[in-house]
C-alpha cells in the first residue's frame, strides 16, 4: 500500500495523516545520555549506585565526553525529527580536578552547551544524587547527618543553576528531573522522619528562587531498589503530596510502580492535578529492570493518553539502560519506539471511540479499538521518515552495525 492509498484510508474513519505527521515532528523526546555508558559519567569509573543495575558488558561503551557525544550525535541522525537530550549532574566535565557536586557549575557545562547548539538539541538535566561517597549508606536529602543534606541540598541548587543556564543558552526550559535513591534495606523503625527531612531538604532546595520560566523542576517517585527494598523515602504518596504543595510537577517513571499496575491509568489524574505530566518511559521486566522500550501494550497505552490529553502538556524523557546489547542501538529503537506509539495514537478517532463509549456501544467500541489496530500505520511512518530524510525501516540498524565495527569496537 502507498502512502497516498493509507491517507484515504484513514480519511474514511476522519483520520488526518498530514495533521499527525506534522503534529508528531512536533513532539521532541529527550533522550537520557546515560544509556551510552551504563551512567557511568565522569567522575569515577565505579558503577551506579542508589538502588539501580546496568546488567551486561556489551563492548564500546562511551568512556570519555567525546565518546559520549559522537555516539549521540550518530544515534539522533537516525532518529526522525528535533529532540532534546537528557543529562545528568555526573556527567559534568572536569578538568584536571574533579569539581565535587555541591560546587558544580556552568563551567562543567560549558562544553555540553557548545555541542547542543552544534547539534541542533535542547538539554535537560538532572541531579545526580548517586554514585558518590556521600550516598554510600543509600541516604541523601533524607539523611540523619545533617552534614550529608547540607552537601546534597547544596548539589540541588547548583543544578537548578545550571538549568537556568542550559535554558538560557538554548533557548528552551530546561527540565530538571530529582529523583533521590533514599531508602532502607530492612523495615524502619521510623518511617516518618526521614520523610521529613527530605521534605525540609526539598524546601531548602527550592528556596533559590529558579526562574519558572527557564526551569521546570519534577520530582520522581519509586517503590523500592536494589539493597532498598523495605522502604523508599519518595514513595508516590509522599511525591504527589509533596509536589501539589510545592506546586511542582511528579514524575511517572514506568518502571516504578508494582507490575501489574497501569501507569497509563495514572496519567489523566496527574494531569487534572498538576496541569502537565513529566513522564519516564522504561520498561520493567519483572522488576524496575529498565529494559529497552518495545511496542508493547504498556508503552501504547501511555502513548495513547498523552495524545488524547495534548502532548504539549507532557514532559516525555525516555529512561532505561541496558549494557548487554549496542547501547547505540537501544537509543534509537526506544526512540523510535516511543514515535512510533505516538504516532499510531495519533492515527485513532478518540473522539468517535468516545461516543461508543458515552452511548453504552461497548460492544462496537471494543471490536472498532482492535480493528484499528491493523490500519496501515507503517505508510504513515514511512512517510513520516521519509520526510525527515530517516530511513523508515530496519535498514538503520546496518548503520549502527558499521558503526559498531568502525568507532565502537575500537575502543
Ligand atoms: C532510578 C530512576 C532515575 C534514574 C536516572 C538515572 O530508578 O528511574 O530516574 O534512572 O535518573
Ligand atoms: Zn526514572
């Protein structure tokens, strides 16, 4: 089938290809650097800690900011449309001596906002509350040391510095995602007060006076990690409580919630709440294991709500790391992934599915929502790609191939 017949197609059931095809280069994802080398970053060469596993030793990870840099840079041309890229605070860049977290600043930044406007990306960032002597017990903003908050409280206004910055220089809010590891092992005897003091840590952070129209600060719930299974100090509950307050915006991770729960079901609540929804898109297989997104029902499902409820209202970052397959690879199926779930989204009449809905036509409602399913959203794609000057198919992979022979294997 040609593109032109699927248009028609689509046309019958009221479908716009040309609006969804204009209406997805709309949407820019931003992409988490920290797939290409495992969040290693660039300060020790240990791994992550906090609570989360890369698994795998698959060769040619990036090792230095370059690297980094060159496989993004290879990774977003293969990738349709203008998307944003998602750093951490431990990817700063030293000279010489480490900067230690609490003095982070522009300068460690500096080269990263040379190569988004090289590149052609907006950044995003994050706090890196994690790998670092001062969260070895598995406690941050929630410590009972007030010397280890008063570091990490220190840490979280110089990123929203930062995010000040990267808007600034760029031109686009920035972003700025903090999730902390907090946590115990076993049952506390107090489940209370480190609440508490992450709330108080929290305030101190945002006493500095961001400006709200270059920083969009999240907060990001979690169930448990690894070492961290009895009790996380940011568990929903508290987040959600915690960001109405403070009038700051939660942030669904996907892989953070019981497995059997929806997470797109979560979406439409947050939304009437806060206004706008910052999204993690990962996967977890069995637990919070951030695998590679696939077109499975869970992604689609989100991806169906954040159409219905207008893109523009979402923060979309995407959130997994897998070192056991080509981490360049993993960049561009998940994101193309996550287009390719918007865009079959965008292609289903919500509003005539609704009507069945509002009127009790259960039945038809249920056969039309399969049925749609097998439309022709491969043309669609197709052309999408086309336009952005992107192969539309698998052929991309015998790029990251030669790729991998050329640069990453050399390694
Ligand atoms: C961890 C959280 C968090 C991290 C990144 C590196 O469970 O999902 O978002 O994955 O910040
Ligand atoms: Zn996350």
């Amino acid at each position: 089938m040609s593109y032109k017949e699927a248009q028609k197609k689509y046309a019958k059931i009221g479908i716009d290809t040309e609006k969804a095809i204009k209406d997805l280069g709309k949407i820019a994802i931003s992409l988490h650097c920290w797939q290409g080398d495992d969040v290693g970053g660039f300060e020790t060469t240990g791994g992550a800690s906090g609570g989360i596993q890369t698994t795998g030793n698959y060769p040619g990870k990036a090792r230095t900011p370059q690297e980094l840099m060159k496989d993004l840079e290879f990774a977003l041309a293969l990738i349709p449309g203008r998307h944003r890229v998602n750093l951490h605070a431990c990817y700063g860049i030293h000279e010489g001596k480490v900067t230690d977290r609490d003095k982070l600043s522009e300068k460690n930044f500096e080269p990263w906002v040379k190569w988004a406007k090289k590149t052609g990306v907006k950044l995003d960032f994050n706090p890196t509350f994690f790998s670092h002597p001062m969260a070895a017990d598995g406690l941050t903003l929630s410590s009972p040391d007030s010397k280890v908050r008063n570091f990490w409280i220190k840490h979280g206004i110089q990123c929203l510095k930062i995010g000040e910055y990267f808007a600034k220089e760029l031109k686009s809010p920035c972003g700025i995602n903090f999730w902390c590891p907090d946590g115990y092992k076993d049952e506390p005897s107090d489940r209370l007060g480190p609440r508490k003091r992450m709330a108080d840590s929290l305030d101190k952070i945002f006493k500095y006076k961001y400006n709200k129209k270059l920083v969009i600060p999240t907060f990001e719930s979690k169930l448990f990690g690894i070492g961290l299974e009895s009790y996380t100090v940011n568990s929903h509950e508290f987040v959600m409580g915690y960001a109405m307050k403070k009038g700051i915006l939660a942030l669904l991770d996907m892989g953070h919630f019981h497995l059997t729960e929806s997470v797109a079901d979560k979406i439409s609540s947050f939304l009437m709440t806060f206004g706008k929804v910052a999204f993690h898109i990962s996967r977890p297989v069995r637990w919070d294991s951030d695998h590679v997104i696939r077109q499975n029902d869970d992604l689609r499902a989100c991806a169906q709500e954040i159409v219905k409820m207008g893109p523009e209202n979402f923060i979309v970052a995407l959130d997994y790391f897998d070192a056991s397959i080509n981490r360049v690879a993993a960049w561009v199926l998940g994101m193309r992934n996550m287009q390719k779930e918007l865009l079959k989204a965008m292609l289903v009449p919500w509003k005539d599915l609704t009507k069945l809905q509002d009127t009790g036509a259960l039945t038809a409602q249920l056969v039309l929502q399969e049925e749609y399913k097998n439309y022709p959203v491969d043309e669609v794609w197709a052309e999408f790609c086309k336009r952005n000057g992107v192969v539309a198919d698998e052929a991309w992979f015998k790029q990251v191939e030669k790729y991998e022979k050329d640069v990453l294997l050399k390694r």
